[in-house]
C-alpha cells in the first residue's frame, strides 16, 4: 500500500472515531487524545489529517450529511428502510449531537437541514401554506426520536439507538404519519381560530 492510500484510511479512521465519540459524548467532552487513541493514531497525525477539532468536526458534519442524504435521496427516511444498519444509526446520533451542541457550526447545520428539506417539500404534493415552517417543525420532531432516546427507550423496553429498539419507533413513526389525527373540518376550525388570534390568513 503507498503511503497516500495509507494516509487516506487514517483519514477515514479518524473521522470514523470521532464520529462515534462526538454522537456519544458531544463535540466538547470527546478529546483529540481520545480520538486518535480509538482511530489507532497519533494526536499529531490527527492534526496534520484535520488542523484542529473544529476542522476535524467540519469534516464529520460534511460526511454524514452527505452518507445520510444520499442514502434516502429524500427528506424523510421512511423510504429507505432497507438502508437501516448499525451504521447508520451511528451517523445519525452524531449528526443530532452536532445539531443542538449550541454552536454556530451547529446553527449552520440545521439551517442546511432545512434549505434541504425545502427542497425536497417542493418535489411532493403536500399543501402548506408556509412550507418552511412545515419542514422546520418536521425536523424538530424527527431529532426529538434522538435527544427523547433514554426517555423512549424506558417506556418501551427496548434500546431505540439499536436497530430492533429503532425498527419499533419507526413502525409506531409510520401508524402516526399514516393516521390522521384529526379531520379536514377539525385543520380549518384550527386555522380559522389561529387567524382569530394572530389577525394573519393562516389558509
């Protein structure tokens, strides 16, 4: 092996390492000694590869954003359930952490969640009339699967960050999209009474 390619799979070791460290123990508390230590290299390799932690969290939120949209090549995941692994779960904790660690890195990524989700709204047939909001309001709660974690795992007795444990959420994710909860009649009431209050057309 030439010493690029060896370069390359420390790289990618490196990544991997802080992936699953910064998803269980935030950005803040996993150290670069601990993560070159789990990648099997030194903390100077780590900082030729990546400069610093913040260049080395850069590279991870560029690589599961990427893994993850390209896996399901839509909004929501309920498609690509096939694409369920152990990995992906992985991925997906840490790109949640790095969301809601406060930063602005961690802004900037859901911002980016939500242009995406944009995007994608704009390809369905769904209605609304802030579609923005829609998406934003999705993202809130497909993340609190996520930080909700030990509280959902608790009532179902079952760990959900495991794929049996996540399968479960998912079906119970699927009844509830598939379901309306309430009526046709019931959103307009709803909207009407909104537009009562805000003085705004929320049709």
């Amino acid at each position: 092996m030439s010493s690029s390619a060896s370069d390359l799979t420390a790289r990618a070791r490196i990544r991997d390492a802080a992936i699953v460290l910064f998803g269980e123990r935030g950005i803040d508390q996993a150290t670069i000694r601990e993560i070159a230590q789990a990648a099997e290299v030194s903390s100077g390799l780590l900082r030729h590869h990546f400069g610093s932690k913040e260049g080395l969290r850069d590279a991870c939120d560029e690589y599961a954003m990427g893994e993850l949209t390209g896996l399901s090549g839509r909004f929501t995941t309920l498609g690509a359930l096939d694409g369920l692994t152990p990995r992906v779960l992985v991925l997906q904790r840490y790109l949640i952490r790095s969301t809601l660690d406060g930063s602005p890195t961690g802004n900037a990524m859901f911002d980016r969640m939500v242009d995406y989700g944009e995007k994608w709204f704009a390809t369905t047939d769904l209605k609304s009339a802030d579609p923005r909001a829609f998406v934003a309001v999705l993202s809130a709660m497909k993340m609190s699967l996520f930080t909700m974690r030990d509280q959902l795992s608790r009532a179902l007795g079952t760990d959900v960050g495991e794929p049996d444990g996540w399968a479960r959420m998912l079906r119970a994710s699927l009844d509830i999209f598939a379901t309306p909860l309430i009526s046709p009649e019931q959103a307009a009431q709803a909207h009407a009474a909104l537009e009562r209050i805000t003085g705004e057309d929320t049709s």
